[in-house]
C-alpha cells in the first residue's frame, strides 16, 4: 500500500454522512459553526484559532481527558481536568489519528513520523517503542502489556509490540491479511472493520474469527470502535454516528441525532461504562492536512444519553 493510498484512507476514516437533527437544532449549532468559503465543489470552514482533537478519556477517571490541541504551529498534547480546570502538556509531539489511555495510567500514541510512543499523563518516561515509520492508531491490550497499531505502507497485517518495545509481531487481523485499524477486548479479542464494513472478532490466541451477527451491512465504515469493558458491548460509529452495537446479537443503537456534517470517530470509553469520548468534526469539508472544520472533543454519558462538547482551554 502506497503512500497515496494511505492518505486516501485517513480521508475516507474522517469523511461520510451522519444521521441529522432537527432543522432548529442545526439552525442552533450553524449560528456558531456555520461552513464559509467555496472551492472546488466543496463548502469548508477555514481552520479557526485552536483545534482540539484525538482524545481520549481516561478510563479510571471520567474527569480526565488527553488530547492533542493548539493553533498551527504550536501543537502539543495535553491532560485536562474538566472539574479542576487543571491543565499539563505532556509532550510535544504531533500525533496522528488517536491517543489511547490504558488504566494502568500508561498513554500510547503515534505521531507524525508514523511511529508508536507511550508516557505516563505528567509527561515522564516518554518512551519510542517503533523505528519502522509505519504505524498508525495504536491500540493497548487489556492488562497494558501490548500493543497494536495498524501497519501502514502495506498490505500484510498489524504490529503487536510489546510495552517494553522488545518484539514486534506482525498478525492478520483484517482477513486476508489486509490490516485495519483494532481493539483489544477485555479477553484479548481483536475487534476490527473489516474492509466489507462488517465486524469481525478475531481471537489473538486462538486465531478463532467471528463476524458480529446481522453486521453485513451498508453502513460507510466505523471511524475506529472501541470495546466496553462487560466485553458484549462494543462503542462505535457507522455511518460516523454514535452507537452501542452488541457483539452477541448484532444489534446496534444510535446514541444521539446529529446534523449532516458532524462526524463522530475513534471512541474511548470509561471502565464504568458511564461514559464515553468521541472526536467531532463539525463543519464542512475534513481531509488530510487540509484545510478543516472546527474539531472538538464530545463527551456523551451512556446513561443519560446527553452530550457535552467540550470547551478546552487553548
């Protein structure tokens, strides 16, 4: 797999259509977030001052995010409590496609030079684990030993590295060796989109696959799923929206409605299964190191069913 086709890849993860509001909810949200600017066929939003994006909930603390945000040149990854109002950056590097915060405290991430990073949320023992330039969407496994990350610049499977960076394991995940992005279950399961938008379980272990009942479906990709900790549930957004699908008996729920152009993807959830963090794009035209839309982080509690747009600090 070329680079051109990766970047074609990145645009289809961030592109598609989503279910709508009402008319007077998304009058509402256009008054602030309103697309300007015409080329090419397509209406976009200039990138405004400070964008917000790959985050990641910490799962032992809904309180907590991690997330990488600035204005163009001066990015950097940041933790934040949105009680405490308490900020720390804790790295400089400019990540690509998702954060990923495992309990044990431990955050893993790839950047722009396509490999995978952790470090604990002060900002020590910042650690590159790859020099192979071909990762993206880093994922941990439950108990935070490994990791996988989709392997870019090819066709032949996903890296499984271990924490340590000893090791590097190339696996099948996608059928027919075709490597996609992945989430570990809770017994250490993959889950992945299979490139026919099905989803498929594939157990590391015993190599056993599964598909997800009812899941042939004609939905537009998931933009990134991510596991419940009960191990039945899985977060996930077809069609870039929000949804709950059951892995046991294939049914899939929206969580909320949204307007034409707000896209949802890569989802990290609490392990209360109380809530969970998604990236939004609202606007118009998103591509690849293009000009984008406003970006933000949205919390949404899976008991209420309520949304919270997160205002970070710039």
């Amino acid at each position: 797999m070329n680079r051109t086709s990766i970047y074609l890849f990145i645009f289809v993860l961030f592109t598609g259509c989503a279910k709508e509001k009402t008319p007077s909810e998304c009058d509402t949200l256009y008054d602030v977030y309103k697309p300007t600017g015409f080329t090419n066929g397509q209406t976009y939003t200039k990138q405004d001052s400070t964008q917000f994006v790959y985050g990641s909930i910490n799962p032992n603390n809904a309180d907590e995010v991690v997330y990488y945000g600035g204005k163009h040149p001066n990015w950097h990854m940041y933790v934040y409590n949105i009680v405490t109002k308490q900020r720390t950056k804790i790295s400089d590097h400019s990540p690509t496609h998702n954060i990923k915060w495992h309990k044990s405290g431990w955050i893993c991430y790839a950047t722009t030079d396509n490999n995978v990073y952790i470090v604990k949320p002060n900002g020590d023992s910042l650690t590159q684990l790859t020099t192979t330039g071909d990762c993206f969407t880093p994922e941990w496994n439950s108990t935070g030993e490994k990791i996988i990350c989709f392997k870019a610049f090819n066709n032949t499977g996903n890296y499984i590295i271990n924490r340590n960076g000893s090791g590097i394991e190339v696996v099948l995940t996608g059928g027919k060796g075709i490597a996609q992005p992945c989430s570990w279950s809770p017994n250490d399961s993959i889950i992945i989109s299979s490139p026919s938008n099905d989803i498929r379980c594939i157990n590391y272990f015993t190599g056993e696959e599964k598909n997800a009942p009812n899941q042939m479906s004609g939905k537009v990709g998931s933009n990134g799923e991510c596991w419940m900790n009960n191990g039945k549930e899985i977060v996930w957004c077809p069609d870039n929206q929000p949804a709950i699908l059951d892995f046991q008996t294939g049914a899939s729920r929206e969580l909320l409605p949204t307007c034409e152009k707000m896209i949802y993807g890569y989802p990290s959830v609490t392990v209360d299964g109380r809530y969970a963090l998604f990236n939004l794009n609202i606007g118009g035209y998103v591509g690849y190191n293009l000009t984008q839309t406003k970006r933000r982080l949205s919390r949404i509690d899976l008991t209420t069913n309520t949304e919270t747009i997160l205002e970070l600090p710039e």
